[in-house]
C-alpha cells in the first residue's frame, strides 16, 4: 500500500512536546517498555516507583518461580497500578519447551574455556563437574560436534562424545552460569511440542486471574498459536507469539496472522540462525508484524550491563534508540529488572533513550517503508474498510495538524491499525472494555482510557471531555475522531470526524 504524505497546510511541530501528567518524559514516549517482574522487583515499593519510570506492561516469567509466586505478583501489580490510577497491562510469558539445566549453587559458577564437564539428563543440582539436563531425550537428540548455548548464549560447549549414560562437553565460551538457565538445542531436533502441558495449567490459573496477554515460547507454527485455545482478545488474552527458532522465521506470516503480537526473542533466535542474519532478521520481522497491526516486541539483552552496572554501555544505548528506528512496539528488559541490582534505574534508563530516539523517528517516511513490505491480500472486507479509514485519518491528522486522533474502540483494533502508521499526531484511545484498554498498554503510541458504553454520538463526545480533562488536547485543538457506525454490524471502523475541542 503505497501511501505519499499530502502537502503540509500547517506548521508542524515534533509530537507531544509539553509535558503530560506530571511524569516527565512519559507521554514523549510513544515506545512502550516491558519490565519483567522478579524478586528484586516485587515488592509494592519498587513496583510503583517502577510504573513512575517509565514501565507500562509488567511481565510475569513462569520458568523459574512456581505458579502461586507467579500469580501473588500478579495480584501485586494490579494492585499497585489501581493505587496509582494508571493502566498497566500485564503480560504472563509461558515457559514452553525449554531445556533448562539444573540449579547451580546459590551464587553460581564460572566455567572456563577449555574445561571438560558432563551433560547428563536429569532434575538434579548442577556442578563444574556434571550439569543435570531436564530433558529425557538429550542423549538421542544431541550430536558429536554440536555447539550448546547456555543462558542466552553466555556460555557455549562443544559435543565431544558420549558414554551410553551422558555426554561429554569441552567449553568453548566460558563465563558465569546462575540458577536454571536454558540449555538451547537446535529446535528442530526438540521432541517437545508448544504450549506444554505445564504450560496450560499455568494459562488456565492467569486466564481465571484476568491476566491481560500471555507469551508462548518456542512457536513453530500457526498451529502452536491456535493449541492455546484462549478466546479470542479481549474476552481472552492477547497471545504473544514468540518468534525464537528457525521454524518461526519460515512459518511468519502464519504464526502473525494467528496471533495477537510478536515477540522477537533474540536470545535463542541468535542461537538457531547465523549471528550476522539477526539484526536483518529484527528489521524484517518488526515491519511484516506491524504492517499486519499487531504489536511488535524487540527483547533480550536490551541493557543487560545494568543487572549489575549503573549505567550501559554505548552499543546498548545504540541498540535500544535502532529498535525504535525500526518500529518496535515495545522493548523489554528481563534479568535488568528482575534480578538487577537497580531495577528502576534500568526502566528510567531505557525510558530516557527511548523517548530521544521517538523525538527522531522518521514519522513522514514509515508509511513509506510499510508500503515496501510483501503482504497477503485480505478478502474480509471489515478489514479492508478499516485499513482504508485508518489510513484517510493518518493523511487528514498530517494535514490539518491535527493535535490526536481518538479511537472509539471495543477490541482496540482500531487504535492498533492507526498505530501501524506511526503518525505525528498523538493516539487516544477510549474502550468501554477495561481488558482492552490495559492490552493496548502495548501498542505504540497508544494511550488509552476506560469509558462508559453509550450511543456512538454521545462516546464520541465523552472522549473528548477526557481527553481535555485529562490534559491530553487543549481548547481549540483539532482532533480527529475514528469510530463505527451504529447501524453497521462487524468490527470495522468507518466514520471519521474532524472536531475541534469545545
């Protein structure tokens, strides 16, 4: 969809320049942060000076804490977030079929290039000496010459031989290794399949909790999206569809077209596909989700210096300011806050450079780059009239200079097809469906706000009485206001009005 940016009528000014709210920085920002929530970000404390930084969704990792600790963080953030009157959606990232190996001691150990340990399958403890894998097949599946990752890559072994009972291993990549870390073997070897069957229980317990979106690790396919049998956003939770093996990479479109986000999790992604592949691989998996209308998430290693550092390093700072160049949605920090020494510093860090990076972004030319991305051709036609509305309303905002375009929305469809543009103009969103309304706490650019359900004419006149109450336009602005018609039936979107504030 080629779309050229009209003439300029009005001068344009660089977006949400004023401060918004009384947090600083916080409506600049137009790229959403994920913060994963872990024992040194738990407590009540830490979780609202958190959400102050900069954090907008809370995510609950299931891999390493059991189900009733997962869930009492849940309960934690809700409740913080009702305290503080903000919106913030929270995300539970299923464990999948990851091999992890047994514990190390409490404060872990340092394996040296050259050393010779053993892999034995197992549940038991870990040493320097023998690492437990839980993973019953591993004998059959692991090979002579093999190259195993540990942690994300952190630490890298070599097959050298087996004896029947485990396998022998020479490190060729030393480094420290903490609690279960995964142990990544080539996907398409795993025996596994995704969601596991632990993986339902612990869906089953968040979904009856009211989580807001659940992550599936290791996708292969569309169908491992559609096993989690969730019902559809909002009613369900938006499924975020982890893209980490090759076979996600092949199966793309399938697997975006099944799901309600993307998540690139570079970690094991760098493990299955050549190193050098991985930084075209983001830009290519970034722009095919978001042209298709779902949030894209970029994660791993964003600042992982700051698990224990101050400050990051440059290329950390580079990395996190081209991740939003790139489109990201959303960017993630994991081990930063969960188990970091400095968890707000790392949210407000990552706040800091994302909001200078957004001041830069390329608003006029995205469209452009979106109309360059090979999509499928859709037949239903609700979507079409919305991509149609969606795209008059980026063009009408652009040209009238126009100070936000409100969403009048029940799924938050509309608002996320508006946010695949990118445009200048800040989006509001208003739902008279709470779950949507903390789902779009992912999208970029979105803020949204609950309201009651009326008739179309009075909702439209409701969100912009909040959006002026809260600050968000002022008296005199232009708006511009995307809503359905009353009397069409289906979910597309089809009126657009132009007002300007009373």
């Amino acid at each position: 969809m080629a779309v050229e940016p009209g003439p300029t009528r009005h001068p344009k000014r660089s977006p949400d320049r004023r401060p918004r709210h009384g947090t600083v920085g916080f409506m600049s920002r137009r790229t959403k942060i994920i913060a994963t929530i872990g024992p040194a970000s738990e407590d009540e404390a830490t979780l609202k000076e958190l959400i102050s930084a900069g954090m907008d969704v809370a995510r609950i990792g299931l891999a390493h804490d059991g189900l009733d600790v997962a869930l009492e963080r849940f309960r934690r953030v809700r409740t913080v977030a009702a305290d503080l009157d903000r919106e913030v959606g929270i995300l539970a990232d299923l464990p999948g079929p990851k091999v992890r190996a047994g514990h190390f001691p409490e404060h872990g150990v340092t394996l040296i290039e050259g050393d010779i340990l053993r892999l034995v399958p197992g549940h038991g403890p870990s040493s320097t000496e023998v690492v437990q894998v839980d993973y019953d097949d591993l004998l059959h599946d692991v090979r002579h010459g093999d190259r195993l990752g540990f942690g994300d890559g952190a630490v890298v072994v070599e097959a050298i031989g087996d004896d029947g009972d485990s396998f022998e291993v020479r490190v060729i990549h030393g480094g420290p290794l903490t609690g279960r870390p995964g142990v990544h073997i080539p996907s398409d070897r795993l025996r596994l399949s995704t969601p596991t069957a632990e993986d339902l229980v612990m869906l089953d317990a968040f979904v009856e909790a009211g989580v807001d979106m659940v992550a599936i690790s290791f996708v292969r396919s569309a169908h491992d999206v559609r096993r989690v049998g969730v019902e559809p956003h909002p009613r369900g939770p938006l499924v975020v569809a982890k893209i980490e093996t090759r076979a996600a990479v092949e199966n793309l479109e399938g697997i975006i077209e099944a799901s309600g986000a993307i998540m690139v999790a570079r970690g094991d992604l760098g493990a299955e596909m050549p190193i050098e592949e991985l930084p075209h691989l983001q830009k290519q998996i970034l722009r095919k989700c978001i042209a298709l209308g779902r949030p894209a998430i970029t994660a791993t290693q964003m600042l992982e210096s700051m698990v224990h550092a101050p400050t990051p390093t440059r290329a950390e700072a580079s990395d996190i300011a081209n991740a939003v160049f790139d489109g990201s949605s959303a960017v993630m920090l994991s081990g930063e806050t969960a188990i970091g020494d400095d968890p707000v510093n790392a949210v407000g860090t990552m706040a800091r450079i994302a909001s200078r990076a957004d001041a830069l972004f390329d608003y006029k030319g995205w469209a452009t780059t979106l109309a360059n991305v090979d999509l499928t051709q859709t037949d239903d036609v609700d979507l079409a009239v919305t991509d149609a509305m969606t795209m008059a309303s980026w063009r009408a905002a652009h040209e009238t200079g126009a100070a936000a375009i409100l969403c009048i929305t029940t799924t938050g469809f509309t608002a996320r097809s508006i946010a695949r543009l990118r445009p200048e103009a800040r989006i509001l969103a208003f739902s008279p469906d709470p779950r949507t309304v903390r789902q779009l706490s992912m999208s970029w650019g979105v803020r949204a706000y609950p309201i009651e359900q009326l008739p179309i004419d009075e909702m439209v006149t409701r969100a912009v009485d909040v959006a002026r109450t809260r600050g968000e336009v002022r008296t005199g602005e232009l708006v511009a206001v995307l809503s359905g018609s009353p009397d069409r039936h289906g979910r597309a979107t089809d009126t657009l009005r132009l007002m300007r504030v009373q």
